[in-house]
C-alpha cells in the first residue's frame, strides 16, 4: 500500500514560501511525477513527503495515517537521492544491505532480497565492487537496488537521471518504468525535464514557484494545458504562443498553436512567412518560420525529409481544431 | 617531463637542491655518529678516545632509559588518544549550524598559534600552580585540598598541556573531513533507518578515517620530540617520573656535558622514530589507498 495524501501542505524557509498551501492525492501504485523549472519547489515538496523537512503548516497522509511527526525511517518510504548518495566506503553488498542491517533482518532473508534485486537489476557480477568503481549508471542501479531491498510503502526519486548521460538516462528510464510495471508500487519522480515526465508518469503535477498549475495524466496536460505556463511547459519543442491580431479574431488574449499541428505548404496557406533554422532529426524536421510581421519565430513539424531551405517563401496553416485559447490571465478559455 | 631532453634538464635543474638537502641531512647526522663512539665529555678535556659502543651500552642499559621510552610512548599516546577523540567531537559540534560560527571556530583554533614554551608557562603558573594557580583558587572555593599537578601527576599534567596546545588541530582538520561529508549520504542513511549512533558509526567516522590517520601521522611526528613543555614545566622530574627520549639526550649532553653518551641517545631515537614512522606509514598507506 502506498496512498499519499498532502492537506494543505506548506514549507517556508525564513520568509521565503517555497511551498504555498497545497493539496495533492498521490494513490496507492500510481507513477507520478513532479515536473516544474529549476527552483520551483520539486525537491523540497519530496523532501516533505519523505520527513527530511519538516512542514510549516499541512497534514501529510500515508495509507490514511497522519505522518506528518513521522521520522523518515519510519514512514516506510524509500529515496533515490540525485547524486546517488551510496555509503563509499562499503561494497555493493553492504550498501544494498544497509537499510536491512538497520531494521534487524536476518542474514539469509538479507542475503535473498540482495541477490534478487541484483539479478534484477544486473549487479550480480558488481556486488563486491566499491561504488568508486563503477560507472553512473551502475551507481544509480545500486541506489535503486537499496531502495528496492526495503519494500517499501512508496519510492520517492529526485531527479535520479540528471547525472547520466542522453543515451543511459533513455536506458534508464525505461528501466524504472519497467521497474514500475512490475513492483506495482508507487512512486514519485522529480524531475525538470518535460521528457521524462512524459514518457513515465501516470499523472503529472506541474509546479511552479511552489504552486501547482496543473494535476493531470500526460495526454490530459497536452491536449488541454489550464493555463499559459503548462502550455508552454509540456510538449516540446514549445507550443507557439502568440498575441495580438490572429488571438483577437478568436476571442482570446493569447492563442497557441503546437508546431505539430500547423500544415506547411510551398503554394497556399493562411499564414506567408520565410523559412529561418531548420532543425533535421531524421524522422521530423522542425523549421522556424518568420512570418510577415511578427518578431518570434513560429515553430513548424514536418516530415522528416521534406526539403525547405532557409529564405525559402512558406505557407502556415494551422488546425483550427487544436488551437488553445486563454484569456488576459493566462487561463484556458473553454 | 616528457621528452628524455626535458628529463635530464630537470635532473640538472634539481640537482643543486637535492645537493643542499643532502649535505644538511648528511653532516649532522655523520657527526652525531662520530661522537657517539667517542668518549667525549666536556667536563674532561684532552684526548676523545674511540670507545666503540660504550655510549651506547651505557645509555640503553640507564634506568633512566626505559623510563624514557614508556614515558614518550605515554606521552605520544595520550596526547593522540585525547586530541583525535576531543577533536572527532569538536569537528561535529562545531560543524552544527549555530550562531557565531566563525567566532567559536577561530577561538577553537587559538591555542594552537600559542608557542610551546609560553603555553607550558602560562599553565604552569596561572592554572596548575598549588599557591596562585586558578585551580588551586577554584579548589579551596569549594573547600578542597589544592592539587599539586606537577609534583603528584607530572606526566599527565604535560599530556595535558600538549594535548590543549593540538587539540586545535585535530579539530582543524577533522572538522574540514566533516564538511566534505555530503549531506545527502547522512539523509539517506536517517531514512535507511540509521539513528545518529549508527550514522555516526557507519558514515562520519569511515568518513573521516584519513583525516584521522593523517591527524596521527603528523601528530607523532612532533610528540615524538616534546620538549620545551617539559623544560619548562617540570625539568623531567621528579626523577625521571616525566622525562622522555628527547629529554633524556638533552640531559645527557648538555646537563652533564657528555656529548658522547648524547650523541649514542640521539642515534637511539632517531632509530626509534624511524620504527615509529614505518609503522605509521604502513598504516597511512593502507588507508590512503582505498
Ligand atoms: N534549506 C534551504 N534553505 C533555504 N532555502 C531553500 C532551502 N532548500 C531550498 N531552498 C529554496 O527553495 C526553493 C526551491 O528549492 P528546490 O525544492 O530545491 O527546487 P527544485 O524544484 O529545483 O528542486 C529554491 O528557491 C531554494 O533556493
Ligand atoms: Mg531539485
């Protein structure tokens, strides 16, 4: 069981309020994640749910136990620190051992929980190995694999891939999802890529300056983001913003538009611009688009060989089905 | 220092340092080897005849000797058990967050700039003297007898002083081990279930074990040749009850002006020291490797 419920949970260092009052139901085997720019709060909102910060006001739940005095060892949750946080001076054995050595378990159910989340996890050949000689993905297994042994209630991440390289945080991501699928055991993620939140999250709570913007499942995020910021936050490359003439003659103060959901044409279109960067990824191309008076680029998928080149005329159409639309506040209109 | 060109210019480079250090170690250190199989006392002039090894069976078979050996060792290891346990304590109160850090840490370091022969006096006489000494004072204000430290307890009072005098630098140190202990490692054990017995067991001491085995190192090297305190202090006595090696070779060389039987003392505890050092080195080794 791992139900998480935050009642308006608040945290301010000195004067700063890094955490405003805020709600959140976490349920029990739920993949969620918190995403949000640098410094908005992420890693403080974990840290409170873990106990390693106290609140300043706010009940914190677990399976519908108030937890809020709890000591972190006894909440029943365990954390994946960002810079991995294993003991140095202990093997990989020891490591993993270490929160069952601390709650007194016998040395051959110690032994089993190790070996399994080895062989889980491919550390059976490292276990005799100090974490100074390993790689960084194998540090980040280990400090999986030290969670794992406690089975606990929830497993608390922060931003466990920051470390790793594009092509190992990939791996690594599928890894825990993986993981996910098969504990079935909830988990929180902190991170500040929109990627990750993507590709691995259940729901997804958007935060910014200790607020939340949004709770929603990815898809729910990208078709109909709450307001400006989310709109901006989820999807990439950005959803195009724009102000002025084209969002007044839809009623709205800003309307946006993803780049995947703007026609490109050669000869016919609503918008006339020139072509500016193109990006190549192979599989989509991404051209940024000036058009005639207008400062910011619009950014424009299209198919991955599609041959355009800068300076070249171009036409936009956008689908009027899929703009968004928000008022003079910043929030969606319906 | 790539190239074999580079090489042999930097061997002529150095060359005149190494020189210089040499003749600095070699010299004194030849002398003292030729004094010390001389019958060579200041007090009778004439001839220094060869005598071989007599210095040396003459001061190794000296009562006075042994008690010069279990003192030092005495000395090094009280001094050592007391600044790495004091210094281990202070290094974790004193990285606590708390008000006035940089004050309390730099007064926490002032002993350490005090000189041996001025720290030795200022004990002797404001605190540990019988008559005027602040203890004296503090123990008749509750009606006690006065302590007589350095009649009644002459070697412990010396470890004491020595150990006040590099207490700070213990700390120093160990304290600068502590602040490069990630706080994410203290956070992770607290939620593996450690209380602070065992995250102090577990984390902050292999955490700190070369900063400790560094403290030791360094520390022997110079408690190993203690001696204005005890000049200063108690002259060695009473008896022997607190001379150590190097105060014994000064005894014997320069008190009763045999240069001789001091020279053959000062070879024993150069000899002695090295044993001390490989010991220390093997022990430094093992631990700075991992
Ligand atoms: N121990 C602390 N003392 C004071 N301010 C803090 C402390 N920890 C975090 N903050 C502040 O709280 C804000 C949120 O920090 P954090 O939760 O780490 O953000 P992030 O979303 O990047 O993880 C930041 O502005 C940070 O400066
Ligand atoms: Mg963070």
């Amino acid at each position: 069981m791992g139900r998480i419920t935050l009642h308006g949970v608040t945290k301010n260092f000195g004067d700063t309020e890094v955490i405003r009052p805020l709600d959140l139901e976490i349920e029990d085997g739920e993949f969620v994640v918190f995403v949000g720019p640098s410094g908005c709060g992420k890693s403080t909102l974990l840290r409170l749910i873990a106990g390693l910060e106290d609140v300043t006001a706010g009940r914190i739940e677990i399976d519908g136990v108030d937890a809020t005095g709890v000591p972190p060892a006894k909440r029943g949750l365990a954390m994946v620190f960002q810079s991995y946080a294993l003991y140095p001076h202990m093997s990989v054995r020891k490591n993993i051992a270490f929160p069952m050595r601390m709650a007194g378990l016998d040395k051959a159910e110690q032994n089993r929980r190790i070996e399994s989340a080895a062989a889980a996890l491919n550390l059976t050949d490292y276990l005799d190995r100090r974490p100074g000689q390993l790689s960084g993905g194998q540090r980040q297994r280990v400090a999986i694999g030290r969670a794992i042994v406690r089975e606990p209630a929830a497993f608390l991440f922060d931003e466990p891939l920051s470390n790793l390289d594009a092509a190992l945080r990939v791996g690594m991501r599928m890894e825990i999802s993986e993981l996910h699928t098969r504990l079935k055991t909830t988990m929180v993620y902190v991170t500040h890529d929109q990627v990750e939140a993507m590709t691995m999250a259940d729901k997804i709570v958007v935060l910014q300056h200790g607020v939340i913007e949004q709770v929603g499942s990815p898809l729910d995020l990208y078709r109909e983001p709450r307001n400006l910021f989310v709109a901006g936050f989820i999807g990439s490359p950005k959803m195009n913003l724009m102000t002025g003439e084209e969002a007044e003659r839809r009623q709205a103060a800003t309307m946006g538009i993803r780049p995947e959901h703007i026609t490109a044409s050669p000869t016919e279109g609503l918008w006339q611009g020139t072509v500016g960067v193109s990006e190549h990824l192979g599989s989509d191309t991404f051209f940024h688009v000036h058009l005639d008076g207008r400062a910011d680029p619009v950014t424009v998928r299209a198919g991955g060989e599609v041959s355009l080149h800068h300076g070249d005329m171009i036409y936009l159409t956008p689908d009027e089905s899929r703009i968004h639309r928000f008022d003079a506040q910043g929030m969606r209109l319906a | 220092m790539a190239t074999k060109a580079s090489r042999s210019a930097a061997r002529v480079m150095i060359a005149p340092s190494v020189l210089l250090l040499l003749g600095w170690m070699v010299i004194p250190l030849a002398l003292t080897l030729y004094f010390s199989v001389l019958r060579y006392n200041l007090l009778m002039p004439g001839a220094n005849p060869f005598i071989g090894v007599e210095n040396y069976t003459y001061f190794l078979t000296d009562p006075a000797f042994t008690d010069a050996i279990i003192n030092t060792l005495l000395l090094v290891g009280g001094v050592l058990t007391i600044t790495v346990l004091g210094g281990i304590g202070l290094a974790i109160l004193l990285d606590q967050p708390m008000w006035g850090q940089g004050i309390v840490r730099i007064l926490v370091i002032a002993p350490f700039f005090v000189m041996p022969t001025v720290s030795a006096l200022v004990w002797k006489n404001m605190f540990m003297n019988p008559v005027n000494g602040l203890f004296a004072h503090l123990a008749s204000a509750l009606g006690m007898q006065p302590f007589d430290f350095f009649a009644i307890a002459p070697l412990a009072s010396i470890i004491g002083i020595v150990s006040w005098q590099w207490l700070p630098f213990a700390t120093l140190i160990l304290l600068t081990a502590m602040q490069s202990l990630d706080s994410e490692q203290l956070e992770a054990a607290e939620m593996d279930g450690a209380g602070p017995l065992a995250r102090f067991r577990y984390i902050m001491l292999p955490h700190m074990a070369r900063a400790i085995t560094v403290v030791i190192l360094i520390q022997t090297i110079f408690l190993l040749s203690i001696f204005a305190e005890i000049l200063v202090t108690t002259n060695g006595g009473p008896g022997t009850a607190s001379t150590n090696l190097t105060f014994l070779v000064y005894a014997e060389s320069l008190l009763r002006f045999d240069v001789g039987t001091g020279s053959a003392g000062g070879v024993v505890a150069i000899i002695l020291a090295n044993i001390v050092a490989i010991f220390l080195m093997r022990m430094i080794g093992k631990n700075l490797d991992t």
